[in-house]
C-alpha cells in the first residue's frame, strides 16, 4: 500500500508540474472520461435530459453509461398479451412486443452530441425473470436475454434500423455492449455463487451480439467488492474467451485503493492469458454521505462534500497517469445527479449534481467544478463546443 501512495503522489507531482502551454495536449484518448447516467437524470419529471446532456458535453463527458433495461421495453412476452390499447407502441422482435421509446430517447440526445454509450443490458421482465417480482433475479433462462441484446444490436448497431429511421440524426452506432451490472452480489443477481449462470449469459449474449456485428466488442459486467475473486470464479466456471473488455467498480477509501484493486485485476487476467485485454472502470465514486446517512447503511467509502471534490480531481488524474500501464479505455463516474437529502442509501449522494432539498432545484456540488477542470484539462480543451467532439484550445 505504501507503494501504491508513493506512487500516486508522483503522478500527481507530474501532472501539476505540465506548463501551461501544454494544456492543448490531449492526455486521453476519445471517450475515456466517462459517466455513470441514471436516476433522476432519466426521470422526465426531475429533469431535462437534453439540458443535463449540454451541460454533460460542457464539462468533458464523452461517453456515457446507461441501462437499456429489458424489463421496461418487453413487458410482455407475446402480443396476445398487450392490451389493445397500448399494441401499437410495440414492434414485433422475432415475436416479442418491443418498444424502443425509452432507448431511442436516449440515442438520439447523445448522437446528436456526438457522445458514445456504453449500454449495460439489464433488469428482467417478469415473464424473463426466475424469480418474478425480484429486481435482482436473474434470467430465467440465457436464449430470452440474449434475444433481447440481439434486438439491440439490430436496432442501434452499424447497420441498425434506428439509424435507416433518422437519417437526420448523426450516426453514432453503439459497439460495445456490457453484460448485466455486479453480477457477484445478490443485489443484482439474487442467486449466489452467481459464476456459472453469468458465464451461460454471457456466452448466449456473446453469440447473439457477434453474429449481427462481428465488429461489436462485449465488456464483462462490472464486478464489485473483491473483483479480483469473484473473476478467478469466473474464469472457473468457464468463462475464458467470452468478454473483450474487463470491467470493475473499485470502490475504496482512498484513492490509491483503485490501483491496488486494479492491480489484483490485471494479475488474475494474467493468469488467465488475458493480460493484453483493456480494462474499463465502469463505476467510480465516492459518495458525499458523511453524516447523512445512518451508520448501519454505510458502506466505508464515503467522504465529505469538500473530500468528494478532491478524490474526483485525484483519481481521474492517477487512472489518466497509470492509463497504458494497466491499459484503461474508459473511466465513469457514478454519477451525473442524485438526490443528495432525505436518503437512507450512500449511492443517493454520489452525484456531482444533485436536486436541492429545499426548492427541488437541480444545483451543482464542489465535485462538479472538479471534474469539469480535470477533464478538461485531460482532454487538452479549455472549454467544449456544443458536441463531445468539439475541442476549445482558446
């Protein structure tokens, strides 16, 4: 540990000794300052998608990640099954009703700024689910979860019928898709040890989403709490050879944790000959839950609003600093808005944004500002047009 603080603050040093005339050099490449988009961010009724995506685009955000969630966009498993009413909002997906809505939303906001999702397919139907009612169930089998990816990838990838409908809308065609969320707790996948039923997931998925794109790349779901673990089960029950991309939520105190949780991953990818693949850090956080939330629901990595602030300038600084080591793509913070008042869960305050409790106004936290500098300033932008591809060096 001594080792991994020596090393963060060398890296530190280095970065804040760059002049400022090399500010116009870009230290990231392409979409690797990312951000975690859900809750209210997606709530019509709390906020302006479109207004929090400029804004998003302004502060260095390049990529997204989001739920495309299967429960909300096939309800039903069959059109016997939809009322009447609602029958022509869905579309027929090799026999199951689909309604695109939700997602078609949220492409076409973020092609229009030319920035990239990341989507993590998601959330059982009741009709899908093994145990119907859980949020955490798992599939109840891998073919009806891997037809739904499927949907997907015919929809928004290359040659995807979302794009033949919006010739107008710039084509961002989505290439990368993650597989579920924290598949090794039971939030998230109610049925532990949960190696060999993820691994026939991700195989069914795999087979689906590379047989319409061959170019497509899979990332594993991001593990969580001791990752390093949870992967070598993984790998035990088979799954070497079905994900192109390592993902992981090194949730920790302090930010030289993130190293020292990064290392134990590359060590076991290693091992396991997949050393060479990239690795994306698709959560990142520390919430800004000190003293608001009850000492039986914390989690041991919250901080204060001022330490919030600091730790999002340190970390994105050390993961930019150790980015070829240990070959990072993608960094997301989790996350753009939360509530920040009145929660019981620490993940309530981990919003660089958050809705004020008093007029239910919609305000920046210090950690903001942090991230809009940091970014930026990887990015070798001093501000950002009105689209994630557009660099301000003036």
């Amino acid at each position: 540990m001594a080792r991994v603080r020596r090393g963060l603050a060398a890296a530190l040093c280095v970065l804040a000794a760059v002049p400022a005339a090399a500010d116009a050099a870009r230290h990231v490449p392409q979409g690797w300052t990312g951000m975690v988009v859900e809750g209210p961010t997606l709530e019509p009724n709390r906020a302006n998608l479109a207004h929090e995506m400029d804004l998003m685009v302004r502060s260095g955000v390049e990529t997204i990640r989001v739920v495309f969630p299967w429960g909300d966009e096939q309800p039903y498993q069959s059109f016997q099954q939809v009322p009447p009413s609602k029958q022509r909002f869905y579309r027929d997906e090799n026999g199951v009703p689909t309604d695109f809505d939700y997602t078609d939303r949220i492409v076409t906001l973020a092609a229009q700024r030319h920035i990239t999702i990341l989507p993590v397919v998601w959330r059982a139907p009741a009709w899908g689910a093994r145990h119907p009612g859980n949020l955490g169930s798992p599939p109840k089998g891998p073919a009806y979860y891997a037809q739904y990816v499927a949907a997907l990838v015919r929809r928004y990838g290359p040659d995807g019928s979302f794009w033949a409908e919006r010739p107008a809308v710039p084509k961002e065609p989505i290439r990368t898709w993650q597989i579920w969320n924290e598949p090794n707790i039971g939030t998230f996948w109610s049925d532990q040890p949960f190696a060999a039923d993820y691994v026939a997931l991700l195989r069914a998925a795999r087979e689906q989403i590379l047989s319409i794109d061959p170019g497509a790349k899979v990332a594993i779901a991001g593990l969580v709490n001791k990752s390093w673990t949870a992967l070598e089960q993984f790998y035990a029950a088979g799954g070497q050879g079905l994900f192109d991309i390592m993902a992981v939520h090194p949730f920790t105190l302090k930010v030289g944790g993130v190293l020292v949780i990064l290392r134990k991953i590359r060590q076991v990818m290693a091992q396991h000959g997949d050393g060479a693949k990239p690795l994306m850090v698709t959560e990142l956080s520390w919430p800004s839950a000190v003293g608001k939330v009850k000492r039986k629901y914390l989690r041991g990595f919250e901080v204060t609003v001022a330490q919030q602030a600091a730790r999002v300038k340190d970390a994105y600084a050390l993961l930019a600093h150790y980015r070829r080591r240990f070959n990072i793509t993608q960094v997301d913070w989790y996350s753009w808005l939360r509530y920040d008042s009145f929660r019981t869960d620490t993940f309530d305050y981990s919003g660089l944004r958050h809705i004020s409790s008093h007029r239910f106004k919609i305000e920046d936290k210090p950690a903001a500002g942090a991230f809009k500098k940091e970014a930026l300033k990887l990015e070798g932008c001093r501000r950002k047009g009105p689209t994630a591809l557009d660099c301000r060096r003036r």
